[in-house]
C-alpha cells in the first residue's frame, strides 16, 4: 500500500507541474512554474547516457530505477527511451 501512497503522490506532483507550464504558457513569461522548480531537476543529456543510468544516479545503488525511468519519460512525454545527447530533460 505504501507503494500505491508514492505513485499517487508523484502523479500530483506531475500533474501539478504540467497545470503550472500549461498556465503560463499562454502568458509570454519566461517563468517556469513554482511547482516545477521545487519537484524538478534539468538534466542535459550527454553521449553514452540511458535513462536507466540517469533514474540510477536519482535514486542510488539500492533503490530501484524503474518507476524514475517512468516517470522521466512522463514528464518529458518521450516516446521511446532513444536519448539525443544535448535534449534537456526534466528529472523528477
């Protein structure tokens, strides 16, 4: 049940970012959103880079990359895992 506690928690937190781009989108502010700021990272991508090895960076030798790997590619709305090096990315 603490696991289905943590998704959830992370999906309100995606979601509140994404409400807060989508907001200012609209207002010609070069603003990122507070919500963004405090609960995301950017991450330039460079040559060599998984999002496997970037999730592992994020959650350490012992925790479990999996749900990161998830949620970056949410946040980032990637299709596939493919990575560009010099794409910025957004990492939760």
């Amino acid at each position: 049940m603490a696991r289905t506690r943590v998704r959830f928690g992370r999906v309100f937190l995606l979601a509140a970012a994404l409400a807060g781009v989508v907001a200012t989108a609209g207002g010609g502010e070069d603003v990122e959103p507070p919500m963004a700021a405090a609960s995301f990272q950017r991450y330039v991508v460079q040559r060599g880079d998984t999002l496997w090895r970037i999730a592992r960076r994020q959650v350490g030798p012992r925790g479990d990359p999996r749900p990161m790997i998830e949620d970056i590619r949410q946040a980032n709305e990637l299709s596939t895992a493919a990575l560009r090096p010099g794409v910025r990315l957004l990492v939760p």
